[in-house]
C-alpha cells in the first residue's frame, strides 16, 4: 500500500486498495471500514465492494 499524502479525500480506488491490504494483513475490521469508504463514494458498486469484506462483528466463518 502506498503512504496516501496530500490535501485531497481518497478515492475509492484508493480505499479499496488499502482495505486489501488491511485484509492480507489480518485487519478484517480496518478492511471493512475502507470498504464503507469507497462504498460510500461509489454507490452504484456499494454492495458488490462490502460483499467482498464483510464486516467482522456480523460476519462467521463455520
């Protein structure tokens, strides 16, 4: 992941590949909250980018 620096919001790209890394890195609930990030700035893809991290606190592995 690269440093994010400047004086503009992430896009959602951006938070998208932070919450990859996040999850490679064993960060389930960090992932999720990038996911609702570039969730929130990409609504038309919203279900399919939080389908891909569900969030920890709901979500059971069986």
């Amino acid at each position: 992941m690269r440093p994010f620096r400047g004086d503009r919001e992430p896009t959602a790209a951006e938070h998208l590949d932070a919450a990859r890394d996040m999850a490679d890195t064993g960060r389930p609930a960090l992932a999720r909250l990038l996911a609702e990030a570039a969730a929130r700035q990409d609504p038309d893809n919203a279900t399919a980018i939080l389908d891909r991290h569900p969030n920890p606190a709901t979500h059971r592995k069986d």
